[in-house]
C-alpha cells in the first residue's frame, strides 16, 4: 500500500471510532484529500491518493463522532502523520471569517509614520551599531508606495551605521515579493543574484526570485557586518530572507532554530462543511544549497536563546571590529619574523588580500577567529607550526630531591642490550641544555652507563616530539671523537639577522661513545621539532644510519608572539638550519635512508645491526 494510500485508510480509520451519536459523512474524507491532492506543495508525497480516493469513494458508513472539534483534532493528527508535514491542519470553524490581509490605509504622512513604527523600531545602539526590528516583511508593492517614508524615516539613519542587527524575532507574516526586496539592500546591484525558487503548486509553476537592479535608496555597504536575530518564532517569508543571506554569505545569523513555516499557506473549505484545512501550497527551493528551510527551520551560524541575542551580536560585531587590526598586525609580524624570509613576506601579502577579499568578514568569536587565521596561515606556508596559540605562563620551577631526579630519568628513558652486545635507547623529548646540565651526571650514572660500552647503538626517536634544541650540540658531541671539533650546523635567527654556529663540545660528562660504532636512528612520522634537527646532523655528517618514516617536517621551536593589543598570540618559527647546501629538514622532514613502517623500524635496524655483526 503506498503512502497516500494509508493517507486516505488512515483517516477512515480514525474516523470510525465509536461514539455514542454521528453526524459526518465519509464524502468527508474524500473531498479532504482531493484538496491535499491538488493544492499540497510536494505532490511527490501524494503519488497515489487519486487511487485511494477511488477505493474510499464506495464507502457509505457513517462517521460517528460527539463533534466537529474533536473530528478535527483527530483528522489532523492523521493527515501530519501520515504525509510527516505539521504545517496540514484541519480546523472546524462553524463562524470562520476569511481573514482579508492588512492594506495600507490612505493617511496623512505624519500619521502612516504612526502605523508604520508599530510594526518597525529603529535605534543606534553604542558603538555606531544600526538596530532594525521588523514585525511584518512588506511586499514590494506596498514597500513601493510607503518607500520614500521608509527611506527617508528610517533607511536613511541607517546607512552611516558601522554595523547593522536585523531582528527577526518576532517577524510571523510577510509577503513572498518582500524577499527579493530586504535582500537587495545587502547585495551589488550587478551582477544580479538569483536568491531563491518558489515552486507554486495550485497553477505547477515555478517562480525564480532574482536580486534587483534599482532601489529606492542606497544600498548597505558590503563589508559592514549584517547579522539577523532568530527565535523560534521566526517564521514564513522572515525565514526565506534569513535563510538567502545565511547562504550568500551576507549574514550571520544568531538566535534560535527558526518555526520551519512555509513561504505561503492557504486556507481551503472541504466541501460544504464546516471543515477547513489549512495546506502549504507553495515551497522554496534555494538555489546554492538546494534545499529548503520549510519545515526544519534555519539553524543559526550561532545558536543562542532569543533572549540572550541581541547581546552576542553586539559582541561579534564588536569583535569583527578589531579583526582587521588584527591580521594587518599578524601579517606584519610574520613578514618581520618567520625563519625563511621570503615565505614570511609571501605569507603576509596573500594574508592581507584574504581579509581585503572578505575572507575573515564572518567570524563570529575569537575561537573562530584563531581557528581560521591558524587555518589560512598553514595553508599559505605549508608550515603547520605557524598557527595562533595560548600565552600560556611559564610554570614556576621545580625543586627536585636527587632520588626525584632518579625517578623521573627512569621514567624518560628506555634502556636495554640486545643480541650482540646492541645498545638501545629511547626518549621522547629534548630538555633544555640549562636544565639537564646540573642532573648530567645522574643521567650519565643510570641511563649512559647502561649503553656507552655496547658495540653498536639504535637511538629510538620514533615518539620524540622535540623540546628545546639547546642541548642538540651537547647529544651531537657523544657520538663524535674529543680530538676534533666538528661544524655541526648553521642556526639562522631572522628577528636578530644572525647566524649562530653549532659546534661538538669539547668536554663531556661521563665517556663519549664515539665516532666509529655502528648507530642506527629510529624515525617515524611524529618525530619532530628538536629530534628533526639531531637526525639532520647525524645524517648530514654520515655519522648515523636512518630507519623509518619520514619526519614530521615541523621547525626550531617556533617563539610566541603578542598580536598588537587584542588576545591573539601567534606561534611563529623564528630559526631554520644552514639551507647554504640544499635544503633543510624544516617542513620537509628527514627522509630515512631505510624506509619502514615505525612498527617495524626497530626489528629491521636490529635485523640489519645482527648481519653485520655475523659478518653477512
């Protein structure tokens, strides 16, 4: 049985229910359906009721029922059920008036100002912030001849506003020609835009909605923020209007879910009863996302309670001030500060084109707005440590017992002694040089001692996630001979224009491992930072074999810098290593000289470590 099959059965079915008198007749429920059938707005969902009806057609018995009230309840329950629409309604209206809608009364000026400001309120809130409410969304027509008091009255004191807050909150009715109308004031003139499509279902005919070409009055600048106000009772033609501007990317809607109305409703009589139902007769199919608002709603851009709306637009408007201080002051920062000079001016260039081009015009909190510009910056550099970040305070220093430094070093690295005397060590972050100096020697005594005398070394990096890069030169000197001191790298630091040379030390605690046994680094994909520039060295120099994944490909640690005076903080990489030879391992990654999963990486350095030592 299809669908409007079971509208037709379902219907007959609620309505023989016994009670104690009936006074209905089942033509009834045929004439009912035959409005559905020929008025309701998606006719996809009906396919098959005119068979229904047929087959209902025959049926003489009588509907028993105490009255016509509760026969409507029930037949509405059916109709929403059966076709999932709670826009169909059925009412029993013995005395029903035909609501005849408001026209425009032939006043005086002075007093059609009086009625206009009944059902619009204007106001310039602080900060030069424009607020519009309109009650009732006018039809062209009517706008048309009311226009040059509107411009003049209301439109005029609003175009000087920095910014403008639409309240919708409690616009019910509106005409369909309304929506073309509001929504050219906040569009060019050329090209015209097509807004939306009203599919009428009584004449089958399909109505495209375009933006207008002339207005009475200027139209609202395009850069000046828009954000429309939304409660649950938003509803019809304010939905269309919010939901075209959400889509063309004009508006930010804050508020609730909107009521899911319709574009346009009409009331039918059935037959020669007392009984109307009320249909959707017509949809809106908006051309970008090719969908409707009618019956979900419009889901704000940020949903608040009704309430609560105003004040959050004023907060996002307020913010939508500062951001291009903001990013003219990131760009800026970039351009003076990234390591590699001409990505940083690259970067602050196409930077300023994204926020002339509008690009940062629709944030709607500082998360949103550090979300994007962390997004765009990446994009740009292809450097995914140039980002915004916390200022997170330095914590406080730590004062640690001896035997709390014994523990913690058990903690951090991983020792062990495989087959053939194969030494294994493994840590996860590079600490400061400042702060492993003065616990050296503990180091030495419970994690060196355990692996210096092996014959050959796997240096496990597959988790190490960086750290400081000051105790690089220190880590580097273990595995190179104390009778000469070897160029390990060039540091370029942009802010200051200097180059510093990072050199082996020439004194050591505890004994040096040396330049001529065997050392195989483990590498995977989140290698980073800190353990990135050690691998470079290693290989760079010939001094270590490399087994693994490529690197992350991430940077010295980036520094963090303060953007003007908002709350935004960049990350931003200030130092890369000598790119005079080719270039360095900053974005790119180490390559392996090995290639292997990082699960695999360990069996294979020890498979290769065992053959060598077997003499294969």
């Amino acid at each position: 049985m299809t669908t409007l099959h079971l509208l037709v059965a379902s219907l007959l079915v609620l309505g023989n229910i016994s009670f104690l008198q009936g006074s209905f007749s089942p033509s009834l429920i045929v004439d009912l359906a035959k409005i559905v059938i020929d008025s309701y707005c998606s006719p996809e969902k009906l396919v098959g009721l005119k068979e229904a009806i047929a087959a209902a057609s025959s049926n003489t018995e009588v509907l028993n029922i105490p009255d016509g009230e509760s026969l409507a309840i029930i037949l509405s329950k059916g109709v929403q059920t059966t076709v999932s629409d709670p826009r169909l309604k059925i009412t029993y209206e013995p005395n029903y008036v035909a609501v005849v809608a408001p026209q425009i009364p032939h006043l005086p000026p002075e007093q059609l100002v009086d009625v206009l400001q009944t059902s619009i309120k204007l106001d310039i809130l602080e900060g030069n912030i424009g607020y519009l409410r309109i009650d009732n969304i006018l039809g062209q027509e009517a706008a048309d001849k009311v226009g040059p008091l509107l411009v003049d009255l209301i439109w005029n004191k609003i175009l000087p506003t920095s910014a403008l807050i639409f309240d919708l909150r409690y616009t019910g009715s509106g005409d369909i020609s309304g929506i073309s109308y509001i929504v050219s004031y906040f569009t060019e003139a050329e090209p015209l835009i097509h807004i939306d499509s009203i599919y009428d279902r009584p004449s089958n005919t399909t109505t495209k909605l375009f933006s207008l070409s002339t207005l009475l009055g200027q139209r609202y600048n395009l850069i000046k923020p828009l954000i429309i106000l939304t409660s649950k009772n938003t509803k019809g033609i304010a939905e269309d209007v919010a939901y075209c501007l959400q889509n063309l990317k004009r508006a930010t809607i804050v508020g609730e879910k909107t009521a899911g109305g319709s574009v346009k409703l009409n009331k039918f009589k059935v037959g020669e009863t007392d009984f109307y139902v009320t249909v959707p007769t017509a949809k809106s199919i908006n051309p970008i996302t090719g969908s409707s608002w009618e019956l979900k709603g419009v889901t704000p851009n940020v949903e608040v309670n009704a309430e609560d709306a105003l004040a959050t637009a004023i907060k996002i408007i307020n913010l939508r001030t500062q951001v291009p201080a903001i990013i003219e002051e990131s760009a800026t920062l970039i351009s003076n500060n990234y390591a590699f000079e001409n990505v940083g001016r690259d970067v602050a260039v196409k930077l300023k084109e994204l926020l002339a081009n509008g690009e940062f015009s629709m944030v709607v909190s500082k998360e949103h707005l550090e979300t994007k510009l962390s997004a765009e910056l990446q994009t740009l550099s292809g450097d995914k440590i140039l980002k915004t970040t916390t200022n997170t305070p330095s914590l406080p220093p730590m004062h640690f017992t001896p035997e709390m430094y014994i523990e913690l070093i058990k903690v951090s690295f991983h020792t062990d002694v495989f087959e053939n005397n194969i030494g294994y060590l493994r840590f996860d972050m590079f600490g400061d040089f400042e702060e492993v100096k003065p616990i050296a020697q503990i180091i030495v005594e419970h994690v060196w001692k355990k692996v210096v005398n092996t014959n050959a070394m796997i240096i496990d990096l597959r988790n190490n996630l960086g750290g400081p890069t000051t105790a690089i030169a220190g880590f580097c000197s273990y595995f190179f001979d104390e009778d000469k001191q070897i160029l390990l790298d060039k540091l370029y630091d942009r802010p200051s224009g200097t180059t510093t040379e990072l050199l082996t030390l020439p004194e050591l605690t505890g004994t040096r491992y040396g330049s001529r046994k065997s050392l195989i680094i483990l590498t995977s994909k989140a290698t980073s930072g800190a353990a990135e520039e050690f691998i470079y060295i290693m290989k760079r120099l010939g001094r270590a074999m490399i087994v693994g994944e490529t690197t992350a490909g991430a940077s010295h640690p980036p520094k963090v810098f303060h953007v003007g005076d908002s709350d935004i903080f960049l990350s931003i990489p200030t130092v890369h290593s000598d790119t005079a030879t080719g270039s360095a391992w900053e974005g790119t990654g180490v390559t392996p000289h090995i290639p292997a999963s990082a699960d695999a990486a360990l069996e294979v350095a020890k498979g290769i470590l065992n053959k060598h030592f077997s003499g294969q």
